[in-house]
C-alpha cells in the first residue's frame, strides 16, 4: 500500500482547460514536495510546502498544503501541451521521504 | 551548477547476471540516495549515504544488491545476480543538508532490463 495516494492515477485534457490533482495520506508530514518527471528524465523539484494552509504559486500551477499537513493540492490554470508529464508528491518525516504513485498528465494541443 | 550525473543511461541484462551503476552527485551534497522506479509508480528508497555512511538502507535487498560511496562522493549500486523484477530505472538524487527535507535533485537515471 502506498503511503501518499494520489489522484487522478491519469488525466487527459485539452489546452486551455483548469486541472487539480490531489495527493492524500493518513500521516502527517513536516514538508511535502512535488516534482514533475519527464520520459527518460528524473524528478524534477517544482515546490516545498512546510506550514499547514500554505499556499505557493509558480506561475499557472497553484500548491497548497492542507491544514493538518497530510494532504496537498496541485492545481494548473490554462494547461499547455508542456505541461504533459508525471506529478509526484512526496512527504517528508524524520530523515524519510516516501513518493506517492503520481498522476500521469497528457495535454493535447 | 552541473547536475547529478549517471550511468549508464540504459543497460540489458538477463537473469542471474551482474550489473552496476553509478552516480555523481552535485559537488557539495553531502547526502545521496538511491531509488528505484518501476513502471508506473513512485521511487521508492532503496539506501541513503551522509558522507560516506549509511543513514538508511532498510529497503534495500541485501541479499542481491549492495552499494557504496568511497570517500563519500561518488557512488556505485550493484545488482549480483539479477532478477527479471529487477526491471526498473534507477535514480540517484542528491541534496545539500541531511535528510533533504528541502528537495532532492535527481539524475536522468539508469533504465535496466532483464530479461
């Protein structure tokens, strides 16, 4: 069983359209990251959240941090075709970061 | 900064054979890790080094894989002998304080197949 559940597990939308993606555990973490991993490509960091209802923008995609620390939300305004890639979410505890499956985005032109 | 840097980039192999990998981290990360992804999840620890020690490596099999990170910067992971769920990419990432709780850079990773 996963320690971090994230959904949707896929999602195909079209350019333009708004999208939120969600990742959920019954822990709670210190911090939580996402990252954005192309094909062939390794992780790559987009964002850290730490404080419980902190919200972080970096350009169209929106983070926040649930309140209790063990959730958090990806939202992504007006998707481009190079948003297509897997979002991960990752929660950190005492020297342990756990991956949640991701949430495989296709954007089609 | 140069980034975390693999190799191989792929690699095939067939069962019961030996395979290794290796890592460079960004110069200054004291703590690397090594994952392992298999198609269609999450990286999932395999060993944390702090310097050239062993933080955790409580996922690791140890009966077939082992790792090390002489003089505590580079890194090698070896796999002796392989087995078809094996198949996986490899990833090394680094960060720059113990534990990373500010972010890990990863590498592009080794793609291995057994067959």
């Amino acid at each position: 069983t996963q320690l971090l559940e994230q959904s949707p597990q896929f999602l195909s939308i079209q350019e333009g359209e708004n999208l939120t993606v969600y990742c959920n555990s019954s822990s709670v973490f210190s911090s939580l990251q996402w990252y954005r991993q192309e094909p062939g490509e390794g992780p790559v960091l987009l964002v850290t959240v730490v404080t419980g209802g902190e919200v972080k923008k970096l350009k169209r995609l929106t983070f926040q941090f649930g309140d209790a620390r063990k959730d958090s939300s990806l939202h992504i305004t007006a998707a481009q075709p190079g948003d297509t890639g897997l979002y991960l979410c990752a929660g950190y505890n005492n020297n342990d970061m756990r991956f949640g499956a991701g949430t495989r985005l296709t954007v089609k032109p | 900064e140069a980034g975390v840097a693999q190799s191989p980039r792929y690699k095939i192999i067939e069962k019961r054979q030996s395979v290794a990998f290796w890592c460079n981290p960004i110069s200054g990360h004291a703590t690397l890790y090594w994952y392992q992804q298999i198609l269609g999840q999450g990286p999932k620890l395999l060993i944390q080094f702090q310097n050239n020690g062993v933080v955790d490596d409580s996922q690791l099999p140890k009966d077939r894989f082992s790792a090390e990170r002489l003089k505590g910067v580079d890194s090698t992971l070896k796999i002796q002998p392989a087995k078809l769920e094996d198949s996986a990419v490899y990833l090394c990432a680094s960060s720059h304080w113990t534990g990373g709780s500010g972010g890990y850079t990863f590498g592009s990773g080794t793609r291995l197949t057994v067959v």
